[in-house]
C-alpha cells in the first residue's frame, strides 16, 4: 500500500482485519509506523517495497490524482517485474489509465484502476469499488477486494432473475466494470452523479428554510423545523438516501449549520463527467448545474454579473452600484 | 376514506389492519364494494357517510388534486358539522389548503392537509407524512397517523441529542409540520427533489451507457453494464438511494428498459416547487432542469429548435431541413 | 399622462414635441410643474384630470407596476365614463391586465395595455411598443402611438413580401399584439429573453476575464482586452446587438467595472416569462438560468451550499468551515 | 488561399476586389478553376503554391478545423521556410494553435490564428476577425486584414476616450487579441455566447408560439403573430440585434418554419468554451444550457427519459410505455 493518508491507511487496516499482509509505504514515516504498529510490514523506500513484496508484486497506489500519482506510477514501472500489478486505487482521470495500462503491458505489467466510494465510513462498512483492468487479473485480485467490500450484508437482495447482469461480484460491493480505465470512468459518473443528488437536496432544503424570509407575504411564510423534515424523509419517502442520512445527522446536530462555510469545493471527477457528457453528445443540464452552482458558491460576485449592472444601467438608468 | 383508487384503497387496508374503523366510499361502487368485502363499511354517498360517521366526523378525501377534490370538499363542507375534521390526503397546492382551512375554520371545521409519500409500496413499507394543520387536531388524529406511518422499523437511528428537532412524530415516519398548508408546502418540494434525485441519476446513466457510442473514438469506448452498476452503487457506495434500488430492479429486469416510452410525464409538484423558488429568490437551477428534462421528453422537437436551425440558415447557410 | 417619472415624463415630452396635448398628473407636485414649463395642461388631482380631459378620455396610467397601479386604476373607473379608454403603460402583469379589461368593458370603457421598450433612451430613439386591446380603439390611438414608436427611421427593412405578417404598425415599431393582456404578455417575453441574452454576454465575459486566472497553468493563461472585444464583435459579427453596444460603451468606460456591486435586481417579468413556461409546459432552461443568476448574485452564500458542505463533511471529513 | 470552401473563396474574392493578389489552391480543381476565373493564380499543389508565393510567404489555410487543417499544415511545414507566415483562418482549437506556433516558431515561422465570424454575409459585410500572434508579424498582415474587414461602415462609434483600449484596429472591425491561441480563443467564446443568444430568442418565441396551445385554459390563450413580434422588436427595442434580424426574415418568409427539422447541429466551439469556462471554475449555466438544447434537439427520447419512466412505475406504478 503506497499512501497511507485517511483512505489507504484505512483501507490497509481493513485488509489486515481480514487476514491479508500489507507493505506500507509513505514518505511520512508517522503513517508508516502508526499502520506498522497495527500489523503492517514498515517500508522505507520503494526499493524496499520491492524486495519486501517479492514476486507477483501487487502494488497498491492510494494518493492524490495528478501529478503526485503520475510520478509514483512511473517511479513503480522502473522497478516493476513482468507479472506485478499496479492498482491505482485513487480518482485518476480515466484517459491517463488508459495510457498507463499501454505502457505497462508492455512491459508484461497490468494495471487495474479501482474507483473507491465510502470515504471515511468506509473502513467500517467496507468500500464499493468500480475496477477496470484484465478479467484473469481481477480473478486473482479478488480476495483483496471480497475484503475491502462491504459484502452482502443486510442490503435487500434486487429481487430478478438477473439476464442483464454478469457479474456476480456486484452484490458484494465491487464489480470488473471493463478494460483499464472503465472502473475510474464509473466512478467518475458516479461522482457526478453525487454532485447532482446533492444539489437536489440543497435546494429543496434551501426553499424550504427561504419559506420564513420575509420577501414573502406575511401569510403566506412557514417557519418549518428542517431537522424534523429531513428525519421523517428517511422513513418511507421515495426520496430517502445515504445522502439524506448523512444531511439528517448534521441538521440534528445544528439546524442552522452555522459551522459551515458555503464555499463549496469540487474535485475533478464532477468537471470529467461533464466532459464525458460533451464528447458523447449527451445533454446533462442537472450534473452541471450541480457543479457549476459550486463554483459559484466560492464567489461572491462574478464578473459577469456586474457586467450585467453595467447594461441594466446602460439601457435603463438603474443603479447597482455598492453604498 | 374518500376515494379509493390505489392510494386510497391502499391506505384503508393498512388502517383496518391497524384495528381502526373505516366508512368508505367512491362514485366508482365496485371500488367500495371490494373495500366492504375487506372489511369497510360501504356507503352509498357523501350524505350516507355523514350518517355513518356520526359526530366529530373525520373525513378524509383521497383524490386527485384539483377540480374534484376542490368540489368534493365543497360537498362535505355543506354537510359536516362543528368538530368535524376533514383531510385532504392527495396532492393539493398548499395555497390552495391555507384558503380551504380559513374557510372550513368559520364553520368550526379543521382542516388538515397530509403530504403522503410511499406510492405502491406504502401499504407494506407504510406511508411517510407531512401534515399541516393545528397541534390540538394532529394530537387527536395521532392514532391514525401512527397506523399508516412506517413507525421506527429497521432504519437506523439518527445518532443526535436533537436539540433541534422538535416533534416526536418524525422518527415515527410522520411529522406536524406547521399550520394549514404547511403539510402540502413540504410534500412539494419534496417531490421537487425527487425530481432532481431522478434526473441526476437519469443523466449519469444516460453517459454510461452512451460511452458505448460510436460518436467516440474506437479506443475511447467501454460497453458498460449498467444492471451491474446500479447493483454495485446500492452497497457502500455515497449514492445509494431507495430511488437507486429501484432503478436496479429496472435494469436487472431489462437493461435495455424497451419498455418504457421515454416520454416522462409531471405533475404540478415540480412546477409549484419551482414557483415557490421564484417566489423566495432561490435560485433552483437542478430542480428546474430536471423538470424542464420532462417537458422535454414530451416533444421530438421544439419550435424553438427550428428557430434555431432558421437562424443558422440565415447567417451560415446550414442546412437543417428534413430529408 | 398619470404619473411623471423617468418613462412617463419622457414619453409624454415627445407626445408635445409630436404636438399632442398632455394632461399630466402625478402625486409629485413638482414632476407636474415641471412637465406644465415644457407645455403641458398641469392638473391637481384625478378629478381635475377627469374635468380637463373631457369626453372620451384618453388616461394614460405609467406608475410601477403592481398596487399603486391597481389603485389607481380602481380610482379612475370610479371617474371615467363610457367612450373612455385606459391606457397602462406600465409592466403589469398580463392576467390583471386580461381581468381588469372585463371589469371595465362592463362600464363601456376599453382597457388597453402597453408593452414598452426603450428604457432611458427612448426618448430619442422612440418607443417599441407591444399593444393588447381591441383593435377599434387601437385605430383611434394610432397617432399617439406613432408619435411614441421610433417608425422606420434607418434600420433596414426585413425583405419579404410578408405572407406571414399582418399588423402595418410593426415596421413603425408597435404593434397590435392581440385582445387585452397580449401586450403585457409579448413584452413580458420580450424582457425573459433580455435576461437570457444578457446572461450570455455576462457569461462569455466571464470567460474572457477568467483566463488570465492563476487558476490555470501559466502556458494558457491570456491577459485579454475586453474593451477591444466588445469593440470588435459590433462591427460584423454574428453576435452584434445592442446590449453589446451597451457593453462596449461601459467597458471603454472602465475595463474593471469596478464601479458596479454585481448585485443585479430582477423586475417581475423574468419570473412571469418562466411561470408562463411552466404553463405552457415549454422548457426554458437559458431564461431561468438567466433569472436564477441574479438572484444567486444577492447571495453571498446559500443555505443549500452550507448543507452541502455538511454532507461533505459527513462523508468524506472534508472540512469547509470559516477559518 | 488553401481552401476554397464558401468561406475561403469568398474571402480571397474580397482581398482581390481589394486589389490583393492570391494564389488559390484546393483539392477541387474546379473550386480553383473558379476562383481563376476571377482573377486570382491557380495553384496545381502545395509545392505549386510554394514556388508561386516566393519569399516571405503568407500561406493562409481556410478548412474544416480537425485532421485536415493539422495535417494541410504539416505538409505547408515542410516547405514554408524562414520569414513565412502561416495563418489558420478556420475554427481550430486554441490549444492546437498553441502547440502549432511553438513548434513553427523552431523553423523560424509565424503562425497567426484568425477567429473569423460573418458567415455567408461576411464577403459584403466584411469579416470581423480576432487574430492571435506576434505583434511584429499583425503590422506586417494589416493590410490585409483591413481589406477582409468591415471598416468603420455606418456603425455608430462608441463614445468614449477609451482609456482601457489599445487596439486602434477594434473600430476597423479585427483585433490583436494576443500570442497565437488568442484570436481562436475569443472567437470559441463569441460561439459560445451565440449559442446563448440563439437559444434565449427560441425559448422567448416558443414560449409565444405556446401561448396558443390547448394545454391552458381558453380564456388565457393568445394566438400571437411570431412575424410582426420579431420585426417590432427590432425597431427601438433592448433585444434588437442581428440575430433577431435574422429572425426576423425566417419568419416574415414562413412563420411555421416548416422546412426545418429542428435537428440542430453544434461545431466545437460551445463544447469548447464549456471546457474553458470549467478549466477557469466559472459557471456558465446559460451558455451549457444553450449547448445542451442542441443535443437534445437531435434525440427524441434520451436513454435517461427511459430511466425516469422506469423509476415511476416502480415507485408509483405509472406507466409511460408505447401505446
């Protein structure tokens, strides 16, 4: 496991918890002996990890997309044999893993990228992984993942006969989605898509709030206790979700959510998706609404708006101008 | 129980199985038929129910929205008395409810507007509810709340001190949400999340699948399967969502979905949620797309869409004229 | 002429220099004498208004839109006498105007409603102008109204033998639109598309200005001159306009704008135009993406962006608090 | 001139009625053939080309942006020689440009990219161009760029000192815009807000056009003429532009506009400035929105329409299936 911040120390330890050895390596030497404490094989360099893997290395990447990630891969190819596999576990681009997986294949090297949702939950009630990568690597691999995922656990079976599904990993929380790069493309969707859920909900919770300003005749104004509403929402509404959970537990806590900031940061994945949507001709009003509306939370004022004062003053005499 | 088409019939059931009494009736007499058979006390009209009903009446009208249910509460008004309670359980527009409460108040007649979220799977799973209306009513109309509402079940508890939360209805599946209209207000937007929830997940689905496209270089495609994917998100993944469950019962079932026509159709709720939005300045931009994508799938093309093409004639020559 | 500010004042200054008689009223004592030095009959009150008019009375209602202009409405029918027409000049909203012409087709008064364009430069330039009413009454109004429009000036004529075009008046710059309410209505259009063409410009600038953003790599940044742009796009490209004439004149001003809040106000019609859509079932995603930014652009941060980082948070430890 | 599409032929008839000399070369020798004709020096190749334009060549490439602008100027590479210019008048990605003129500035070459917009109308009207490259090498070109252009003409100036602007050319209608990448890159945004123009003008005469249908109440509908709205808003209006010109006569020639699908195409230059607005983090809702409108268009039912349908019978049990 190289990376042992939040997401790939955690998942090590879940590893081990299932009776798998771990190399642990990171250029912060605190995370490499805290994970070697808990049980992991300490390593003080990537020649270290070399020698201490051995053959058929299994080389785990778990770091920040971009460059830091790009260095490492290239870094593992130079001491890489043939028959290792290079797993990116992070939120690489899925057009750098396509390129990746042609340079290793020839050097016999496979790459699988593994796209990982459950964040800091994860360790606890195991990660939902997307993999792209070669089907005889994968049939190797998956003890690794049958460990990291959350298994069936007490999540209704889809009720079906399942002609359209050819993957009996899915219920158990990973699934081969295709060649490299397919299983970062999957979660790129997905993170779009979660953008586009989140949203949704951002703004039904914001009309409801908006309901008491007082832009609204006096009558017609409710002052509606949001904690209570996203509850009831979690029991039996065609609207409950993880999401709607996660947003019950922090109205709960604070229903005003003073703590937060607003500014709203996005990674690249939600960017991707509307990129994949343009090259495929597929219109995605929701999924970049979404994620232009974070963008928009981290500016208070953008340029073109007041190039619209500017014209409402041109042609009307209106004045926006600050007091 | 007024009106007894799938919600309504469905809800009496669950109510007499629940132990309660219930005086059912609808123009359509085979519908009332069938509920006596179940174990309901038919009545033949609104003046017979009244008789059935006897003092401190609790009428509730299960109908669609609109004109019928607006004439039918007419109808009743003539006839209940002081203590009467008469609920409408469909899917009014809250303004609506405050001017029918304010009515019905005059006359010593409470009004109680119930938002019911559930659909088909309500009679088993129960009903989740927003109900407006005052606390004195909700207080004697507990019992019946609490028979058609999901009650506690197996979903996990929102792990807080609630210092926020104010009404022990919410983890029960049901909550007072305010005063007359207050119910319906919440049930709307509601559904204008729903919406957008659908829509998110519709145009993620819609890239998956489209990533097949032959729009796209050769080496950039991947034939996903999307049956496996709605299977692998619904376990520990950020997006998974009862409306996720029940799009991978769709896909298992054909992942093609051929069946459906793709025309999509709305009902008043996302367009109220939206005036709601305009009303309050809150800017909507997911939940407006999203119903504004239904609009959308109703109509092969816009006459804006030929402006489009004319426009494009006019200044470059394009040709979009048909074959 | 009842009520002299900006756009009153100034149409009825180019109805004298047109030679038409004015009445002018307004609560502002000082706006009617003023109008009284430029020529005009000043009058004290709606009575004194009624007695100088005499029989069949022209009124000319040009107040903000909305209860003083329902008021004084309700005052002059309360004055007026069969053979009288109303005229609102204002921006009201079309279904007061559809209500307001029944009520007073009963007293055989004829309520006309116009749409009017041109803001501070109509002036000079003349007012377009969107009529509603009936077609009898607007042959007695049309020396007024050609005195108001701009009437063909130097823009070119549209070439066609208009098979599709019926109203002599449009080339003049009004036209009859249709029964009472139409005018409202075609202007009401008219200012949701002004939004959405604004929207564009805005956002195109935006881009522009953004480029030099240390946001990007510093190979593909350019430092733009978006005074010469604008500039440039007037003098034969697709986009020229006469918002872009406004633009460039406010760029040449102030590159930076910087004398401009970027708070931008939205009259009513932006969010009639989108009701009418909803009505209408047409989507409409530019125009309310146009009118959802500006009333993002009055919000620093949303509540919905608080709940999204909330979820954030609870998902994946991001933190997004105020430091 | 290297392409005698309608563009290229039209601009080299402009630079010879401006008393420039060309020598014309295209695939179609018939399209060189004519171009003869009127006077320019047919060229048989590239190397043809070479030999007729001598030293100091300005090769002037006019074709579909993609693989035969990069490769026509790979070959132009081969045999341009130090002090030539090669300029791209198409539609090239700005980043392409970028690439192109490091590479070409090794051999001691300039290449200079033209955004060129006008369209059909442009050899009459004068092109408006937006030019990227060495301000050394735009003196050396002014000539022919103030012949392509449209000069001064009857457009008003705007008045101002222009303090923030620099470009003398911007009133002759073309500017520096920067290093080479500039002058695609404003022209991508100029696309990009068009396509924002376009799609306000076709949601404001849809929803007029809508405003007859029967999905409202009798009383509400207006049966608007399209012809005489679009030519009075020309005249004195905030939305008058030429666009609305255009309009203006696809409506006045047919105001159905039956002859078009409705299929509307989109080149690279939308998808591109979303990429660019994304990059820069600037939300452009408007301009996605009008690029989406254009995907839609060419869809009748997207594969996510079908999903929705999906998730309504399975929550509700509505059924949207083909009759």
């Amino acid at each position: 496991m190289i990376g042992l911040g939040r997401m790939g120390g955690n998942m090590a330890r879940r590893l081990m918890t299932g009776g798998h050895e771990i190399v642990a390596y990171d250029r912060d030497e605190e995370a490499v002996r805290k994970l070697a404490d808990d049980g992991a094989i300490a390593a003080t360099s990537l020649d270290d990890v070399r020698e201490k893997l051995g053959e058929g290395a299994i080389w785990w990447i778990m770091l920040p997309a971009g460059a830091i990630t790009e260095q490492t891969i290239e870094a593992i190819a130079a001491k890489a044999a043939k028959g290792d596999v290079v797993i990116d576990g992070g939120n690489s681009f899925y057009k750098d893993d396509i390129r990746r997986a042609k340079a290793l294949a020839e050097q016999g090297i496979d790459y699988v990228d593994v796209g990982t949702s459950g964040g800091v939950w994860g360790r606890e009630r195991g990660y939902c992984m997307m993999i792209g990568g070669r089907e005889e690597v994968l049939t190797r691999l998956d003890p690794i993942f049958e460990t990291l995922a959350p298994g069936m656990g007490d999540i209704t079976r889809t009720p079906y006969d399942r002609p359209d599904g050819e993957d009996w990993r899915a219920e158990k929380g990973f699934i081969h989605a295709g060649p490299p790069g397919a299983g970062h493309f999957v979660k790129m969707v997905h993170n779009g898509i979660e953008y586009g859920l989140m949203q949704a909900y951002a703004e039904g919770f914001d009309i409801l709030k908006s309901k008491a300003s007082d832009k609204l005749p006096e009558d017609e104004r409710f002052d509606l206790n949001l904690t209570d509403i996203a509850e009831v929402w979690r029991r039996g509404s065609v609207i409950s979700s993880w999401l709607l959970d996660l947003s019950a537990i922090a109205l709960a806590k604070d229903e005003m959510l003073v703590q937060f900031s607003g500014s709203v940061a996005d990674s690249g994945e939600g960017q991707w998706t509307i990129d994949a949507a343009m090259e495929e001709k597929v219109p995605a009003n929701v999924l970049t609404a979404a994620l232009f509306a974070r963008y928009r939370s981290r500016i208070e004022h953008t340029f073109g708006d007041k190039l619209l004062s500017a014209m409402r003053y041109g042609f009307g005499g209106h004045v926006e101008m600050p007091q």
